[in-house]
C-alpha cells in the first residue's frame, strides 16, 4: 500500500469521520495498518465476497 502511520494520522482523530477498507495484504501490512487506526475504522478485506458485508457494519455503525 505504501501508507505509512503517518499517513493515518488525521483517521486517530475524533474530528474526522471517515472509513478505510484494505483490499488484500501483502504479508501482514494491511491488518498492522487497520490497528493503527481506532474504533473499527479501517477494515481489511481479504475476500471480495466480504466487502458489502464490510460496507454494511460501515454504514450501520454510522446509524447509531
């Protein structure tokens, strides 16, 4: 992905309200990436068949 924590900054901040959906990994780096990120914002999905399941608890969490 070549993202670094850095780049995830702005998503550790309660101001921002936004999503981040890894699609496949090489190695470990997307799920090292998604626990950078608090509360269940960023997602990896390693089956394309999980990803309206993935959008669907996006979009619900958001509802509440």
């Amino acid at each position: 992905y070549d993202i670094t924590l850095n780049d995830l900054k702005p998503l550790q901040s309660s101001k921002v309200h936004a999503h981040l959906i890894f699609i496949a990994s090489l190695g470990d780096e997307a799920a090292e990436l998604s626990k950078a990120v608090p509360n269940e914002r960023a997602q990896c999905c390693f089956d394309t068949a999980d990803l309206p399941l993935i959008i669907k608890k996006i979009v619900t969490s958001a509802l509440k």
